[in-house]
C-alpha cells in the first residue's frame, strides 16, 4: 500500500488524488505523465513507440489526454462519479 492509499501524502512532485480529480477535460502529456508517476520524456517516448496506457488527441502540433480515460487507466473512475 502506498502513502496516498493509507490516507497519507503523496509523494514530492506526484498527483494526488484531489487534484487528479480536479483536471479538466483533457490535460496535456506533461500533466498525464505526473499522474501516472513518470516524466514528460518517458511520456513522449512511449506515446510515440505506442506503449502510453491512454488514449491521446493529436490536436494539430499538440496532444491532449482525455482525463477520463486517465482516471479509468488510475481506477478512479468510479469516485468521480461518487463525487457528483
């Protein structure tokens, strides 16, 4: 179990869960990648070889990841609607 499941803090420079929750619509691969606890290069690299775990919006020079998605790829998703 890790910090932010018992309740704790997350750690230095990750997501947690109440700004996860808090994301607009789409978020860009930076933001994606904090979330999923790696970095905006690992993000690009595996966007690009395929292996990003989420969905992504080419948006002309920019790519958007849905937050829906993120938070399914998480397990989130169901307190978002818990939330509502």
């Amino acid at each position: 179990m890790t910090a932010q499941e018992a309740g704790g803090q997350a750690p230095a420079g990750a997501m947690g869960l109440e700004e996860l929750l808090a994301l607009p619509a789409t978020v860009n691969v930076t933001t994606a990648g904090r979330a999923l606890g790696i970095g905006r290069d690992k993000a690009y690299e595996l966007i690009r070889t395929g292996g990003f775990p989420v969905r992504t919006l080419a948006l002309g020079g920019t790519v958007r990841v849905p937050t829906a998605e993120l938070w399914k790829a998480l397990g989130v998703e169901g307190l978002t609607a818990a939330r509502g």
